[in-house]
C-alpha cells in the first residue's frame, strides 16, 4: 500500500443549483485495495462517485491515472480509462438476457454476436471471483444481489481495472453482505482497485483497507484500516457523538384492543414482473408497529396496495375494525381511516403541479366540496392544514406555491401533515426515511410513534433492518409474495419464545437455509 | 368453383398481406427503437407516389421500388429530425408526418391519377406454379412477396444475432443504458427510422405497383394503421408479424370475394372488416401483449410526458 | 428522473427554450409560409398569387371572412374533443369519427322526428349528437380503462368503421330516393336547420363552441371534478392513492370529448350541408387533434389555432379552383406549420 495511488481526484468540486456538492474533494485509490467512503446522507459521496465515472462534469479539480491528467468527459472516457462504476439504480435492460447486457457493454464486440463464446466468458469470471450468475436469464428475474453480481462481472469482461458501487449493501442481507465483500477479497487479490460507498460503519471495519468520510461536501478525513475505529469515524462524520435514534418505547401492559386490520389468507396474482401475494395473514392492532421486512420487490407493494384498496383480493378476507373490507375501493378505506405514506411523497402522493393547498384540499375532496362539488371551501383547507402542521411542529414557506417547487423534506412533511390530519386508525408507511438525512429520518421515526401512541396501528415496510428491529412490536418476513417467517424482534442470539434475531430476518429475506443456532 | 375461391382468397391473401407486412415491419423497428411512428400511413403513400412516377418515366419498375424506397427512408428522416433531436410529442409529430405524406404524394400524383401501369411483373417459379390451386396461389406472384417472409426473417435475425440490432433493443428499452453503455441513441434512432422509412416507402410501392397497379389519392386506406396494431398483435417480433399479416390480408381480400362473388352484403360494411378484426384482437390480446413493449414505449401510450 | 439528468447533463440533448409565445408564433408561422411556398414553386406555382388568393378570399371580404368563422365552429369543437382528454393525458384521435357518429344521430333526428317544432328538433338533434359522439369515444375510453388498448390505436381504427358506416347508411338505407344516384340523403326540413346570422353561413354552433371552451374553463379551475382532472394529469399514480377514481374519469373525459366532436358534426350535417354526406369533413377531426397539440390544450390558443387552420382549410378550397391543385395540398401546408412548432419543442417531451 505504499505504492503509488492508482487514481488521483485533487480540488474536485462540483455544484447544482442551491448546493455545492463537491466541495475541493481530494481521494486516492490504489489498485489492489478496498476503498469505503462513508458519511451521512447528501454528504456528496454519489457526486464524487459519478465525476470519476464521467456521469457529471466537475466545475474544477483535476483528475490524474497514474501520475498524468486525464479527462472524463463522458462514461465513455472512463470507461477508456478501466474505470467501472455499479449504479445504486442499475443501468440493466430488465427484458434482455444476461448475456445480452454484458455484451451491450463489451469493448470487442464483433457485429455478429457469437452467444455462446461470450457465455463461456461469463462463467469463468464467475467461477473466478465469486460470482454466480446465469448467463441466460433475463434481467427482470434475477434478484437484486445476482443483478449486482452482473454488473461486476460485466465491468470485469470490459477490462475495468477500478470498479465503483455506489452503496451496494442497501438491499442485501447481512450473508450476501458477507459474500460482497468475500468477492472484493478476491478482486483485491487480483490487483483490481475496489471503491464503493458504505452504507453502515460495520461494513466499512469489515473489509475496508482505506475509508474516505465526506460531510456536507467536503472530506472530513480519510483513514487507513489500522486508525479506522468507529468512534473515530462517527466524530469525522457528525463533528460529535451521533444523537440516539429514537427507541422503541414499548407500550407494556396496555390490554390486547380489537384488530384494526385483519388480512385473512389474502392471494393477489403476479402481475408481468412482479411477486403477487399467497396466503397473507396479517393482524394490525391499535397501537401496534408492524414491520415488514424484506427486499424490495418481494410483495411490499401488493401489500400495501391491497390494503389500501388499490388492488382487489383474489382469495382471501380484509377487514378493517372488524368490518368486511375486502371489496372496498380506495376512497372508501381512506373515509374510514387509512392512510397512506409512500415511499416517495413527491412522486407518489403529490401533484407537483398544483399547489399546497389544492393537495392538502386532494386528501379529501369531499369534504371541502361546495354547492355539489362546483366550488371548493378553500378557507377550511387552509384552516385544517395549518392546524395539523402546527401539531406536527413544522412549518412551510408558503401554501400557495406549487408543491412541486418545496424540497423533498417538505413535501414529506406536507404530506406527512396532510395524512395525519385525518385522525387515522392505520398508517401503511413505506420505507419513510429512505433518502433522508439522519434529522429528517429521526423527526419521521419520532411521528409514527407519537402516532402509534394516539392509538393509530401502523404497517411499517423497510429495508432498514435497524429500523425495524428498533420500531417494531412486531415483524414479519416476506419472500416472494409470502409470510415467510414472524415474531418479536429479539437481540442476536437470543431465542425468547418467537423472538427474530437480526440473522434470522436476513436469511429469511433471502430464502437461504437457516444455520444452526443455539 | 371452390377450388378457385379457395385459390383466390389464398393468394388474394399473400398479395394483401405483403403490403402489410412490410409496413408492420417498418413500425415494428421503429417501436423496437422506442419510436411510435403514426405516420407510417405517409411514408407509405409518399412511396407509392414516388414509385409510381419513377416507373411511369424510367419503364423500370426495378427503379421505381429503389426510388421508393429511398423516399420513404428520407421522408421518415423529417419525422426522425422532429421526434429525435426536437423531442417532439411521437404521437402529433406521428400524425403530422401523415398529413404531410397525404398532401405531398395528392401533389406528386395529380397529374397521374387513374393511369394504368404494368408494374412489377408477375415471376412465375417453374414447376411449383403449375400445381393445382396452390401453385398458382404461392408461386405466381412479384418479387416483393417473394421477399417478404426472407425479409422478416433477416429482419429477426438482425434484431437478435447482430450488434446493431442488440443495440437497437436496448435503446428501445432503455435510453439510459444504452448511453451507459457508450452508444448514442439518438444515432440508433436515426438509423433505425431510416430503415423503417425504407421499408414503408416499398410497402407503399407495392401497392402502387403490384396490388391496384395505379395511383389513387389516399390509397394507402388506413393500412398504415393497421400495421401499427400488428405490431402490437405480434408482440414486436418480426416472425409473428407473418403470421398477423397474413390473418388481416385474409380478412382484406375476404371482403373483396365476398363482393365479387355478389354477396348482397354492402361493400362497406364488409369494408369494415379489418378495422374490426384489429380492434377485436387488440381488445382481446392487447393487455398480455403491453407487457411484451419494448420498455421506453409505455410513456408514449400513456400520453406522459 | 435522476437518469434524465443525467443524459441531459452529459449533454446529448442542447435545446433552449425561446421567450414570448404570440411573437415566437408568428415568426414560426413565417418560416412555415416560406417553407410551403417553397415547394408551391417546386411544382410551378406562384406562392405569392396563392396566397394572395388565400388571403382575399378568407379575410378580404365580410363574406369571406364569415366562411372562415364557418369553419372555426368544428375545428373549436374538435379540437376541445382532444384538449378535454388530454387533461389526463389520454391521446383522442378519433374525433373525426366521433363527428361522423355525432352528424349520423343527429340526421337520424332530422329524418325521423321531422314533424317536431324547430327548437324542440334541433335540442333532440344536438343531444342525439352529443352523445352519438360520447359513445362512440367512450368505447374506446372503456378499452383504455380496462387496460386493454391504447386509445390513440382504438379511436383511429374507429375512425375508419365510423365513415364506412355513414356510407353504408347514405348509399343504403337512408339514400335519398330522388337523388339520381348521389350518395346523400334526403334534404332536412327547415326545422333541422341550425339558425344562421344574416346572410352568411355562421351558425349558432359556433356560439356552441366558444360557450364550451368557457364553461369547460371554469369547471376545470374552479370545481372539486376539475381539481381531480387536475391531479390526475399531474400525477395519476398519487390521484389514485387519494381514492381518486381515474377509471371513471377516463370515460367520462373520454365521453365529453367525442360529445363536442358530436356536436360539431351535427352543426355541419345541421347548418352548412342541409343533408348527411360522405363529404361531411375534410379531416376536422384530425385538424382539431393537431389544434389542440398546438396550442397545447390552453383555450385562447386553440380559439386562435383554430383561425389559422380555418384560414388555411379555406384557402384549400380556393387553390382547387385557381390554382389547379389538389384540395389535400393544404395538408402539406398545414403539416408544414405543424412541424416547425413540434420543432421547437426541444428539450420537451
């Protein structure tokens, strides 16, 4: 590790409108090592990653292959130069084959593809790192730790010699975790420059031979194996010992209320690409945080949209406070409590083109309907809005602007104020603090609870397990469209009766046979 | 008697059909690309027109199908300029081309309205020709129905076993990776529409040269959309298009026997008969089928931006 | 779409938008007229003679100018056939099938219901036109509902069945017996015919349509129905999540829509043809599609589209007669100016 760096990035800087990104970033990568760069969310780390990769343009800074200046203008160039980069939403053609996709990307592809020669590469970069994948399976059926074994092997047989992932863990389970990084021991090996950002410091003392912390732009420090200690990492990241995420707070000794939502053998058939559901049976109780575990694409939707009422039930019973729901359309859930917060407010609950108001006026339109719905009462959507922002303790620059021009976090928030305005009686949160930075993502935590303790019943989908397992009551498994595995979230190693450990819940995510265990 | 009505509506088949088929393979690149082109019904027409006038003046209608073809492929390139580079709305770009084929070939055409040409001669293949019913059925035909089928294979074989055609797809289904990848998709558009122009102009010749042997305004009669709806029926492949350009010739020559043999059934309800049969089978497939679109084609149909 | 930025950002794409609307329409107007006089002279004509015949033969007189006001009334109504659908993003190309539907109720009226006062006749006529037109979209709407097909194929294919089922009813069933053989019917009893101002041909469909445009404005900003239109186009996936019933909606839009293009073939079998033909439209229906694209659904600019196409479609007529070219040759001038407004879209979608 005393040769030469590989890769040199000196004064990166990179800003779009209203947020410098990059702010003179310097970072080294030399072959034959393990690079993590870490820090919080929006703290520049996927900017840097995607300068090196040709995606953006820096403002200034120089970028230097083995000691001389070269330019990344496109992913071409970097690719020119063997610089490989595996995309947080990879860049795959889900309808073609394995094969097909790698040879898209292949630098001598001869103009008539010969399937069989290109096959026979692909297995022997995978028997030689690692890397299972089926050359001839399309896309759209690998799950998405083989979909990230593809892209290695794809940057492998178009000769990248530094291969960049922008937080490849995100959808993993703890053992395919461990597999990732056996695979970066053998690229290691080889000679091969492995960066990637980490998602959680563990990951980073597990394997990393040099970790990199950026906050709010610029680098904090960077730190060999040996000085990389969490204690130290967490004082680089925040400037300070990070805030205790909010904990579970149990609700002991509260009496067992009457279900809020019962789903009852609830089938919904797959749809093209997706899980569908088999055999649901679900029980939400008042004041009661139910996980849901699993990796994305395994039926949460259907989940979630079955319960609001957007997709009918083929099998199967819904009832909603005792009452048979299962036919009801989805303005009828909502008129009886339900709500809804998606993943994404922006895209998902917002009209980005109208205002504050008119979506606040949306959630419920016939309430605030006038004179048989030819006018609208604007001045008691105003009123409930502010109240319920004024509950949640937030405020927003203006309601008459279009929802579309607030950042992420406010319009989370508007919705977040809009939903819980209506008193519900169950929330069906998706992935809430996804892409949120730690306050954002705390504050969010903090509402379901409150939430929950006004005696709403809450359906919590993740992919965060420590969110899970440090919300939860209870938590369910879903693969594949089915309850795969439910209980109590239990600290690792204990077995108290149906309690989930943490390694439990990952091999249950991912279908792979449970190891033995005291 | 039925022998020669089975005869006929055999051939009267493959003749209506390699119009179409043709045609559904132009569309069927384009959309393979990620580009829905309405306005293959003027590309169409404009290589008929110009077909014709070439032959009309040259004598060869070897120079006409070239000269067809070449229009169709540079007509295509206005709407490609349009839908390409400006990122105009597929669908009113689509439409306009239309329009513009209409209007141009009326233009071109004026003067040759009604005339009468011989066209492309009919090549009879030796020995299969003289078998009863279906040799004269399959093997009396022009070259262009000759070429069809071996062109829809090369057509599959150029999308599935060729770089080109691997990067043709994967722009259609994903812009985003084929430009990860390096290739410019906007390049691949242009080529693919080219090609499709190409095709559609010959589709249009052999209407004009083969099948009426005339020049009509609008004689194209909506096959251009017809062939938008095959390409949906044969889920975007090229093999299966055979198949559904065959179905809807049938129905187009059914109606022509049935008014021949004086069914006292009025020409234009009979007329109808392909449009129905599209929307029926559009109605009947078309949900399975969407799943079966090239990727980036959903946005055009959902009418997002 | 953080991947569109991306390709934008790498820079595959440098469009720039241009500043004031009415000024940039006129200068593309322009080059439209330089482009079609272009290829007038291609074939031996004289642009400017054309045009100056174009000109004096629509806005030169009162009479000339009241043809032009003539053919604005269908070209409103079908272009607010298209604009009303596209609010939610559905693609409506049918609504030259959808006027046909719309002129044949209404001449079923007007043949079977002779007798009736005029008001009374000409109420049912215009409701039988409406909603001929509303059905005949709505299957269509119905298909895209149940996910079964796109609109934009299904309201073009039935383009085609709806003009061949007007000519197999006026070459059949309704001929008129003592018309020597033209594909027509009977003529209308005069209390089927649409009111007309003075001596010229404008007719209260007109006032139809603008009183449409209006009042579809207001229900669109001020009602709860239009703030659900409006969130549907802007965000369809989070209408639905609200409970918003976008099913409904897309037959409903769908079924107003060919409702006004209905009542634009009424007006025209009504008003200005006296009889139902084959040659009721010179393509209005799909005139009023691209009016609507071009003015991009906002009501001023389709009132304002609609003139310059009425402009152009008279001219059409005109050119026949003096110029010795073919009445579709407005196509290509229309196509022409078409083209060089979805040619600056760039950057958009």
């Amino acid at each position: 590790m005393s040769a030469p760096p590989l890769l040199t990035l000196r004064g990166i800087t990179k800003s779009f409108p209203g947020v410098l990104a990059n702010d003179r970033v310097d970072l080294d990568v030399h072959g034959g090592e393990v690079h993590a760069v870490v820090g919080e969310n929006g703290a520049g780390k996927s900017t840097l990653m995607k300068v090196l990769y040709g995606f953006y343009r820096p403002d200034a800074g120089e970028v230097r292959l083995e000691g001389k200046p070269i330019q990344l203008q496109t992913p071409h160039d970097a690719r020119r130069y063997r610089i490989g980069m595996v995309f947080q939403e990879m860049i795959q053609v889900p309808a073609l084959t394995v094969a097909e996709n790698v040879a898209l990307f292949l630098p001598d592809l001869p103009a008539v593809i010969d399937g069989p020669a290109i096959a026979a590469r692909i297995r022997e970069t995978s028997e030689r790192y690692g890397l299972a994948v089926d050359p001839a399976a399309p896309v759209w059926q690998l799950s998405v730790g083989e979909q990230q074994r593809l892209e290695i092997v794809k940057l492998l047989l178009a000769n990248a010699r530094v291969l960049i992932l922008d937080e490849p863990t995100r959808s993993l389970a703890p053992h395919e975790i461990d597999g990732l990084f056996q695979v970066f021991a053998n690229l290691r090996r080889d000679g091969y420059a492995v960066v990637f950002i980490a998602h959680k410091l563990r990951e980073v003392l597990a394997c990393a031979d040099r970790v990199t912390v950026m906050r709010r732009g610029v680098v904090a420090g960077s730190l060999t194996r040996a000085q990389a200690t969490e204690a130290a990492l967490v004082s680089l990241m925040f400037g300070a010992p990070m805030a205790e995420p909010a904990s579970r707070a149990t609700m002991a000794g509260r009496p067992a209320a009457a279900p809020i939502l019962q789903l009852e053998r609830v089938s919904v058939p797959a749809v093209g690409h997706g899980a569908g559901l088999a055999e649901i049976d679900l029980t939400i109780r008042p004041h009661e945080i139910v996980g849901v575990a699993g990796v994305a694409g395994n039926g949460q939707r259907e989940l979630g949209d079955v319960i609001l009422g957007l997709e009918p039930c083929r099998d199967g019973v819904k009832r909603l406070a005792g009452a048979d729901a299962t036919r009801w359309p989805v303005a009828t859930m909502r008129a009886s409590g339900v709500v809804f917060i998606p993943e994404d407010a922006r895209s998902l609950a917002a009209v980005g083109g109208l205002t504050v108001l008119e979506n606040m006026a949306l959630g419920d339109t016939r309430k605030y309907a006038r004179a048989g719905g030819f006018a609208i009462d604007w001045d008691a959507v105003r009123s409930d809005l502010d109240r319920s922002l004024e509950r949640l303790g937030v405020s927003i620059p203006s309601a008459s602007r279009p929802i579309g021009t607030l950042s992420g976090g406010n319009v989370q928030r508007v919705i977040l104020a809009r939903e819980l305005a209506r008193d519900p009686r169950l929330i069906v949160a998706f992935y809430p603090t996804r892409g949120l930075d730690v306050r954002s993502a705390i504050a969010a935590r903090e509402q379901l609870l409150r939430a929950r303790d006004a005696g709403a019943g809450v359906l919590l989908i993740s992919e965060d397990l420590d969110e899970l397992f440090a919300l939860s009551e209870r938590l369910v498994v879903l693969l594949r469209g089915r309850i795969v595995g439910s209980g109590v979230p239990a600290a690792s190693g204990t077995r108290a009766g149906g309690g989930l450990s943490l390694e439990e819940v990952g091999y249950l995510m991912t279908g792979a046979e449970r190891s033995a265990r005291g | 008697m039925i022998a020669g009505i089975v005869r006929s509506l055999l051939s009267g088949s493959i003749v209506s059909g390699t119009p179409l088929l043709y045609a559904t393979l132009a569309e069927l690149l384009s959309e393979r690309a990620g580009v829905v082109n309405l306005g293959l019904e003027g590309v169409m027409l404009v290589g008929a027109v110009v077909g014709f006038i070439a032959t009309v003046h040259t004598g060869s209608a070897a120079v006409g199908l070239v000269a067809a073809g070449l229009a169709g492929g540079v007509f295509n390139l206005i709407f490609a300029f349009v839908v390409v580079r400006r990122r105009a709305n597929q669908l009113a770009a689509g439409l306009t081309l239309m329009f513009c084929g209409v209007g141009l070939s009326a233009l071109m055409g004026a003067r040759y309205v009604g005339s009468q040409i011989a066209g492309l001669p009919e090549l009879r293949v030796p020995i299969l020709a003289d078998l009863p019913i279906v040799g004269p059925a399959l093997f009396a035909h022009d070259v262009l129905v000759y070429a069809a089928v071996p062109v829809a294979a090369l057509t599959w074989w150029v999308l599935f076993r060729t770089r080109w055609g691997l990067f043709v797809r994967a722009v259609g289904e994903n812009p985003v990776a084929a430009f990860a990848a390096g290739k410019n998709p906007h390049v691949v558009q242009y080529q693919v529409l080219f090609v499709a122009g190409v095709l559609g102009g010959i589709a249009g010749a052999h209407l004009s040269l083969a099948v009426a042997r005339t020049w009509a305004e609008w004689m194209t009669a909506g096959r251009g959309f017809i062939a938008v709806a095959l390409v949906i029926f044969s889920t975007w492949h090229p093999l299966r298009a055979v198949a559904g350009a065959l179905l809807f010739g049938g129905a187009i020559s059914l109606q022509l026997q049935l008014q021949a043999l004086g069914v006292p059934l009025s020409p234009f309800l009979l007329d109808m008969l392909p449009y129905v049969l599209s929307l029926a089978v559009l109605a009947v497939w078309g949900g399975r089928a969407r799943h079966a679109a090239p990727g980036s084609l959903g946005r055009v149909f959902q009418g997002t931006p | 779409m953080a991947d569109a930025s991306i390709v934008r950002d790498a820079r595959l794409d440098t469009g720039r938008r241009l500043a004031a609307p009415l000024g940039r329409f006129a200068a593309l107007l322009a080059i439209a007229l330089a482009l079609f006089a272009a290829i007038l002279m291609l074939f031996g004509r004289n642009p400017l003679r054309a045009y100056a015949d174009i000109f004096s033969s629509t806005l030169g007189s009162t009479y000339g100018f009241s043809e032009t006001l003539v053919k604005m009334a269908p070209l409103i109504l079908t272009a607010l056939a298209a604009a009303v659908p596209a609010r939610i993003w559905l693609i409506n190309v049918g609504g030259e099938g959808q006027l046909f539907v719309g002129a044949l109720c209404a001449t079923w009226a007007a043949i079977h219901l002779a007798g009736l006062p005029s008001f009374l006749l000409l109420t049912i006529m215009a409701a039988l036109g409406f909603l001929g037109g509303g059905l005949w979209a709505a299957i269509a709407g119905a298909l895209r509902a149940s996910g079964r097909v796109s609109e934009t194929i299904s309201t073009l294919l039935m383009n085609y069945v709806a003009i061949l089922l007007v000519n197999f009813l006026v070459f059949g069933p309704w001929k008129d017996p003592e018309g020597v053989n033209y594909p027509q019917t009977v003529e209308f009893a005069a209390g089927a015919i649409l009111p007309m101002l003075g001596g010229t041909r404008v007719h209260l469909g007109l006032v139809l349509a603008l009183v449409a445009t209006a009042v579809l404005a207001f229900m669109l900003a001020r009602t709860r129905w239009g703030l659900e239109v409006r969130a549907i186009g802007g965000n369809a996936e989070a209408a639905r999540r609200n409970g918003i019933p976008i099913e409904r909606y897309v037959l409903v839009m769908m079924f107003i829509g060919g409702g006004l293009a209905g009542l634009a073939g009424m007006a025209e079998v009504s008003a200005i043809q006296g009889r139902l033909r084959p040659s009721l439209s010179p393509g209005y229906g799909y005139s009023g599609f691209l009016i609507s694209w071009m003015a991009g659904g906002h009501p001023a600019g389709i009132v304002a589209a609609a003139f310059v196409l009425a402009v152009i479609t008279a001219g059409g007529d005109i050119l026949q007669m003096t110029q010795a070219l073919p009445g579709s040759v407005v196509n290509i001038l229309m196509a022409v100016v078409l083209f060089v407004v979805l040619g600056r879209q760039a950057g958009r979608r």
